[in-house]
C-alpha cells in the first residue's frame, strides 16, 4: 500500500490497530481487578469456561440426543422438584424467581426453548479471543440456574473420575462461592459487573471500531481515521461518566442490585461490599490507564491529528481558526507572566456546546461534547506550529485558512467550494484504516488451512485452492441470487446484490459442487473418483452407526436412572475461595521483585521479618545477607512467611515453594509495592 503511494507513510504508521487497543483496555483491567482464567485459577472467568466446556463435552461425547435429555431433566426438576428450587431460590434468588415467574406464567417447553437458546453453539470463552469472552459472560449471567442444576445433574449421572464429572465438579465448586454472611454468588456478581461495563461501553465501541463510514461506502470498514481523532475524547468522557455514575446508571442495575445485597462491614478479603468496591477501583483505573497508552497514545499523535480534517463539520472548524491563529503570528515572539517564551502563540478556544454525529451505533443519536474542553483535550501533545510543518497539512493550507475566515461552520462533503479539501480526505486520509482487518483476515485465512495440523507445503497449496473456492462460490452464488429475484419481478432488488449467505448460499454451494463432481469425473474416468467416494462415506456412516448406537444406550439407561437419581444438595457440594489479585488485595508478588532494582527492599524486609525470632542465631543481619545469592534471600522470605501461614492455619500443608505473595512489612517493600500497583490514569480529559 506504501508503495503503491495510497497510504501516507507519516500517518499510517502511527495509526495501530484500534481493536487491538481496546481488547488490550479491557482484558488488561479483568485480569488486574478479577484475574485471569486457566486451570487452578479459581476465578469468575475460569468458572464461564468451565460451564460452556461442559456443554459442549455433552454434546461431543454423548451426543446432541443425549444433551436434549439432560435439559429436559434439568428444566423438569427445576419446575417440579420444590426442594431443589427452594435450595437454587436461597444460592441465587434474584435469577431463579425469574425463571420461576417465566415458568409459571408461561408453557414449560416454550420457556426451555426460551432458555436453551444460545445454549448449544457458544463458543468457548476465552478472553484474549474476540467476540468469545462476552457471548459466554452473557450466557452464564442469564441462566445461571440453568447451568447449575445442569451441573449437579451431571455430577449425580457421570462415574466420579470422568471428565465430564471432574468439569461439572470444578464449575460448581467456583458458583458455590459465597461471603459468610450474604447468599450472593461473588464470581456471578463479578460477572454482573464486567457485562454491565461491556453494554454500557465496550461493546459499541468495539463495534464502531470496525464499522464503515457511510461517506465512502457501506464496505469502508474500518476506514474511519477521520473519526476517530474525536472519537478518541468522546470516548474517554463516557468511561469517565460511568465511572462516576456507576450507582445510577441504567447498564449496572443487575450489578448494583447484587452490591447492595452485601454487607457493609468487613475487609477485601471477606468478599463483601468493600471487595467488590475496590474491584471497581482498580478496573477502572486499569481501563483509563490501557487506554491511554494504546488509544490516546495513537490518536493524539500530532501526525495522525491531521485526520480532523475529515472529521465533524464543527471541529475542523476549530481546528482550523487555531491553525489560521497560529499562521497569522507565526514569528512573532510571545511570552507568559514569567516571561518565558512560548513555543506557539496563545489560544482561546471557543467556549460552547455542540452536537457530534456519527460516534455511536444509531447514527441519528449525537453527542453533546463542550468544545473547548474537546480541543483543548485533542491539541494538547502538540503546537500549531508543528501542525503548519505537516505536508497534508501544507498541501491544503489554503483551504483551511478559508474555513477558518467563514461564520459559521461548512461540511466539506457537501459544499462544491471544498471540493479539493474532500479530494484530500479521500486520497490520503481515508484509505488510512483504524483496524488492521486485512491483517486480521490472513490470521484467520492461516489459522483455517492448517486446522487440521498439516506442514508448510500443504498449507501453502490450500490457501490458493480454498480462495478460489471461496472467489468463486461468492460469484456463483450472487448470480444465481439475481437471475431468482428476476424471475420474481424484482429486478431492482436484484441490482442491490452484494453478496449471499445463510439459506441460499448453503443451497448454491450444493448445487455447485454438484456441478463439480461433473466436472471432475470427467478427468477420471476409470472410476477411481467415484471407488474414494463411496470408501470414505462408508467409514463415515460406520463410525456415524457406533457413535449413534452408544449415545442411544445412554439415553435409556440415564432415562431409567434418573426417576431414583437424587442431585446433590449444596451442603454436599465443596466450594472454594475466591482469587482476589494482588492489586485489589494489595500483596507483593513474589516473581516480580528483581534483583538488580529491590535487593536492598528485600534484604530490609527479611531483616525485619527475623527480628522477632527468639534466637539470636536465628535473626539475619543485613552483613550477612549482603553474602547469600538472589534465589537464597528469596527462599529466606518464602520460608518466613510459610512458618507465618502455618503457625496461623495449622491444617495448612504447604511447602516453601507454594508461597507466591505476601503483605510487606518494611517501609522500603511498602514503597516497590505501591510503585508496582500504580495505575496512573487520567481522572479526567
């Protein structure tokens, strides 16, 4: 694209990947305040993972017949078995009275329909896959009851030591996590909060992040450099507007509800309402300070800031007085009350509030911004001066210094006078996109021609071949799309044809490799063709008549079962306790001490730490110390507190090595502490 002289190599390679920036905002901040998922981290992540694991195990293992007959029981025993849903009203009460009044108001199997929808085809979440992390957040919050009893059910059904009892057991241990003295779910109350963050912010952001700009045409996705500079502040006014009106806004009601269920005595680590505060505290601060190094950072470049310039009518014309200011006194010397010089000539900003489209998913909703503080916010990494030096910029100078000199505000799309400023826009700013999807598209083009573990050479000759699958099916299946609406009388209809999908691409992809195996047995007409064919769909329905006949097994003898099967109650159900991160709690993490910055921290807090040791052998001296190796000062620490841990819990079993974090006690490991979980964001714009 360089090369070919459609990007603007100044512009373009400042401009990174806009998803990439708010994936990075918004994993990096559950990770900090929640933590991350993965085997042993009991976590509320790690929790959705393991329930939609067990989903899908059913329907692999056993058989889309034999989940059905699961759901069945689960929703039966849910409307039915009173002990049980009194047991399920006091774990979660707020989302089994909803299932309840559905169930009551309406019939059982349209309310199972209801309820399993979406259940079957989600995809595994995993956060650092996008659109996976969410969809399952969405799925657990919403038939939390649901899964649980799906959960014990199969407990109660599978031998003790499978896979599926050993993922139902992990999932219910994680939901069946409680403080003392309130019934609600902490990992579900966690959840409640990242998916009230997700649809009050990140969800249409992420979205308008790869949404095209309806100026130069529906498939422009991506393309919108020349509305994202703005963006970029609108943005960060509505996270900050969350996160002041947290307690009243619409999105975090659920949430809000869950919190003020809890008590307000207690500390962090007793999973109350202080607990769930501080999460609010560290996620926030983690989002702003993420988004500020990978969205700001990118945005507010004074190379891509040339990008206004396609922006909203009444911000470049702000942009552009400031422009025509600073031309205008360009040499003259001026200076502040200190008499200093100053690198740009002073500015007043226009102080008044104006409305901005195009900056959220319904394009007629605008955005009241205050314009001052907007441009002020946009403007402040750079000079005018250092705008002026820009060769976009100098290219159009005199087009801008013309808007600056009008009354009132001009749309360059629609004033014939502009026309040269548009050509501009289009030429080199547009094709500058805010998300690397051509890159992204070739991830995924990789990732597909070695699904199935084939070495380079193989990948290779697939690529071409599924393109060309792909290129032409597209074709294919477009006409015979327009030849049907044609023949229906709808020939203007037809003439709107981009592409096919769903129903009638499914039946043209048929009907073309119908057309194919033609094509093909003609250059093998010895039947060899035909002999693989009929080899590999035999195997198929042999293995398909094994599978089916085991799964049918199943279903009568978990049928016959389950009239004198008994589900668990919750007093029989283990628990754990909840991950609380470092930063929330406000521990040290061991690993992340170094050597070379903390030697002298460390051997402070060890010294402290032995001080109290009735011995005197036993106590450490910081000359002794000075002579022990990093990995031996650290095991001293490690040794220290696992002594502190037992003498405190005696039925705790630990080695040295389990011991990960601890509360430091000096002032100098206070200090690297507080430096370690600083999040520094901006509390304003």
């Amino acid at each position: 694209m360089l090369r070919l002289g459609a990007l603007e190599e100044d512009v373009s390679r400042y401009c990174r990947c806009l998803q990439h920036g708010l994936n990075n905002a918004f994993s990096n901040a559950i990770i900090e305040s929640v933590g991350n998922q993965g085997l042993g981290h009991d976590t509320c992540l790690q929790m959705v993972f393991g329930l939609i694991k067990m989903l899908r195990t059913v329907i692999k293992d056993r058989g889309m017949s034999v989940y059905d007959e699961y759901y069945k029981i689960v929703m039966k025993k849910l409307k039915d078995d009173d002990v049980f849903f009194s047991e399920c009203m006091d774990k979660f009460e707020p989302e089994a009275q909803g299932l309840l009044d559905e169930m009551m108001s309406e019939d059982l199997d349209e309310v199972a329909d209801l309820y399993e929808k979406g259940m079957r085809g989600t995809m595994l979440s995993v956060l650092t896959r996008w659109q996976t992390a969410i969809p399952g957040i969405k799925l657990v919050v919403e038939k939390y009851p649901i899964l649980y009893t799906f959960a014990v059910t199969l407990i109660a059904d599978e031998k003790s030591g499978t896979t599926l009892h050993s993922i139902a057991s992990d999932a219910v241990k994680l939901m069946n996590i409680y403080p003392e003295d309130s019934k609600t779910p902490v990992l579900l109350t966690q959840l409640k909060f990242i998916l009230a963050f997700t649809d009050a912010f990140h969800a249409e952001a992420f979205s308008l992040a790869c949404q095209a700009d309806e100026r130069f045409g529906a498939d422009s996705f991506g393309h919108t450099c020349q509305l994202q500079v703005e963006r970029t502040y609108v943005w960060k006014m509505m996270i900050l507007d969350i996160k002041r009106n947290i307690r009243t806004h619409p999105k975090f009601k659920k949430y809000n509800d869950a919190l003020n269920s809890l008590s307000d005595a207690g500390e962090v680590e007793d999973f109350g309402k202080a607990f769930f505060l501080k999460i609010e505290e560290v996620f926030f601060a983690k989002y702003i300070q993420m988004y500020e190094k990978h969205v700001e950072e990118v945005f507010l470049h004074p190379k891509v800031s040339v990008c206004l310039i396609g922006g909203s009518p009444e911000v470049l014309y702000a942009w552009a007085k400031w422009i025509h200011h600073a031309h205008e006194n360009q040499g003259a010397v001026t200076v502040d009350a200190n008499g200093n010089e100053l690198a740009s000539p002073p500015y007043a900003w226009e102080s008044k509030e104006v409305k901005l489209y195009g900056h959220r998913s319904d394009k007629n909703k605008s955005v009241k911004v205050k314009l001052d503080e907007m441009m002020r916010y946009l403007t402040r990494n750079y000079t005018a001066l250092e705008v002026l030096d820009d060769d976009i910029v100098k290219s159009c100078l005199q087009s801008l210094l013309e808007i600056a000199e009008l009354d009132e505000a001009v749309d360059i799309y629609e004033d014939e006078d502009f026309v040269g400023l548009m050509n501009v826009v289009h030429r080199r700013i547009a094709p500058m996109t805010t998300q690397n999807q051509g890159v992204e598209n070739h991830v995924q083009a990789t990732a597909l021609v070695r699904y199935t573990g084939v070495g380079d050479a193989r990948a290779s000759l697939r690529m071409p071949a599924y393109d060309w699958f792909v290129r032409a099916l597209n074709t294919y299946s477009k006409e015979r799309k327009m030849r049907r609406l044609i023949a229906q009388g709808r020939a203007e209809d037809a003439k709107k044809v981009v592409r096919t999908k769903d129903w009638d691409r499914n039946r043209d992809m048929l009907d073309w490799s119908d057309q194919a195996m033609v094509v093909l047995k003609r250059y093998t007409e010895d039947g060899s063709l035909e002999a693989m064919i009929e080899d590999l769909t035999a195997a198929q329905i042999e293995k398909n008549k094994t599978f089916n006949k085991e799964c049918a097994q199943h279903v009568v003898d978990f049928g016959a079962a389950s009239e004198r099967r008994q589900t668990p109650s919750a007093a029989e159900m283990p628990s754990k306790k909840a991950y609380i991160s470092p930063t929330v709690g406000n521990v040290l993490v061991i690993t992340k001490l170094r050597a070379r910055q903390h030697r002298d921290a460390l051997t402070d807090e060890i010294v402290l730490r032995y001080s109290t040791r009735s011995k005197k052998s036993d106590r450490k001296s910081e000359e002794e110390l000075s002579a022990l190796n990093w990995r031996d000062l650290v095991r001293l620490l490690k040794e220290h507190e696992r002594t502190e841990l037992v003498l405190a819990d005696s039925t705790k079993n630990i080695e040295w090595r389990d011991v990960r974090t601890i509360d430091p006690r000096s002032d100098s490991l206070k200090t690297v502490l507080s430096e370690m979980h600083s999040l520094a964001g901006s509390a304003s714009v």
